[in-house]
C-alpha cells in the first residue's frame, strides 16, 4: 500500500476479524481493527497495534484494493495487547 498521510486527529484502520468492512455491515461495533495511520495530532495510537473503536462512526474506503476506514481519534476506545 502506497504512503498515506493522515490529518489532525484521525486513524485508518483495517479490520482484523472478517466481515465488517467486506461486507459494508458495521453495526456489531465490537470487532477489533489493527491501525495502519494516524494523524499528527494522536496521542497513544501508533501504526501497528490493535485497537477497539466504535465501526458507527467509521467511514469506510479502499486504496489499492485494500479495504479500510478512517475515524475520528475520540471513536477509538481501548488500545488492545499494551505491554
């Protein structure tokens, strides 16, 4: 995947479990995402690490086939496998 950059205080994210983005179905809202960017302004979410976020206030979109979605940081709500 091309080099995205991400403004102010969103993430992108791409879901880990089937079925949400796929399918366009984001109405569960528990399914974990992993972080593929962030904006400049996010603090504690980083490329990489899994995350829990409400996928109702996702928008979802594709680049390069890929299909993911972008939220506002405060949508975000655990941080999961944190050392």
């Amino acid at each position: 995947m091309s080099k995205m950059i991400v403004l102010n205080k969103f993430v992108v994210v791409t879901e880990l479990a089937s079925g949400i983005i796929l399918s366009g179905d984001i109405t569960t809202g528990n399914k974990p995402a992993e972080v593929v960017a962030v904006g400049a302004e996010c603090e504690y979410i980083v490329p990489g690490i899994n995350v829990i976020l409400d996928w109702t206030k996702a928008m979802p979109f594709e680049s390069e086939s890929v299909k993911l979605a972008v939220i506002a940081y405060e949508h975000v709500k655990v941080i999961l496998n944190v050392d």
